[in-house]
C-alpha cells in the first residue's frame, strides 16, 4: 500500500523533482560599461558582517550572470577570486586575474546548456564560484554564467579553459584588514 502511494505522488504531482523537465534557460547577459570585482552583489558573501558593502555609484551592483550575447566578441576574461588570510585569519583579498588567449574553448563551455536537475539525489555541497566577466576590445563587459549540472555545481569546462588560457595579469584590488 506505501509502494503504490508513493507512486502515485511521483506519477500524479510529481514530488521528486520535475520528471521529463528541462533546466530552465538561462538569459543573455547584460552587457555594462566595465567589469567591477568589488560590486557588493559579488563579495559581500566572504567578509565579515561589519565590512559588508552597500553599492555606491563607484561600484553598482553586478547585473545578474548569463549567457554570452550574441554579437558580443570578448577579447579576456576576468575572474574575481577573494581570498581569506589564513595567516592572521583576519583579512580578505580581492584579486582580478585577466586571461588572455584563444577565448574559443571558454566561449563553448560557457555556451553548455545547464543539466536538468529531475530526479537526481545530491549530496549538500558549497561550492564557492569566482564570478566571472568577459571584456570586450572596448572595454565593455559581461558577467558570465557557469553551466551547472544536475546538482548545480559547475560544470568543469569552464575551469578547464581557463586553466589553458596565458594569465596576462593579476590585480589586488581591495585588501581588507
């Protein structure tokens, strides 16, 4: 009798997951006039409640992550990596590391529809994600959207091109004691 009433949710509402349904598509990015690893949308999460940010008009808000535009051409990249102290314990770090090279092997990962997540059992895991711009010749940029699989972690591909890519150069932006 349980067997047959747990079937039945599954089949009639559907209880684990969304059976047969596709991940939701993700939006073209916004394209903005800069990229801006200190916008506190981006870096709030790793400091301490005290040092949190609101936006100011130095560093807005980052638009939401998408897809690569059409017509957009991107020339580097930008990763945003915040990085504790571990020998005081006390400080954080925001470094901009720009990638340089062929940019075709990150543009088709990035271009990797995110898994379906119906009927997948995970296990709870905080993946921490470096946010990620791609800048044009004129300086404009996008915030990227990593492809997720099924238990929405990211997708190795774009890390993987970005380890192939030359880093061209690194940048601490903001060091906060």
């Amino acid at each position: 009798m349980l067997l047959g009433t747990a079937a039945g949710c599954v089949l009639l509402t559907g209880c684990i997951g969304n059976p047969g349904g596709d991940a939701p598509e993700v939006d073209p990015a916004r394209i903005v006039d800069g990229y801006d690893c200190l916008a506190p949308n981006l870096i709030d999460w790793a400091l301490p409640r005290e040092l949190r940010s609101t936006a100011v008009p130095e560093h807005p808000y980052a638009p939401r992550a998408g897809r690569v535009p059409e017509g957009f051409t991107p020339t580097t990249a930008v990763r945003c990596d915040v990085l504790a102290d571990l020998g005081d314990g006390q400080g954080f770090s925001v470094t901009a590391v720009t990638f340089a090279g062929d940019l075709a092997p990150l543009l088709a990962a990035l271009a990797e529809p995110d898994d379906d997540d119906s009927n997948v059992a995970c296990m709870e895991n905080l993946e921490l994600v470096p946010p990620l711009w791609l800048v044009d010749e004129a300086g404009r940029a996008i915030h990227a959207h990593y492809p997720r699989d099924a238990c929405t972690q990211t997708k190795p591909g774009v890390r993987d091109a970005l380890a192939e890519l030359t880093v061209q150069e690194t940048t601490t932006v903001k060091r906060i004691p």
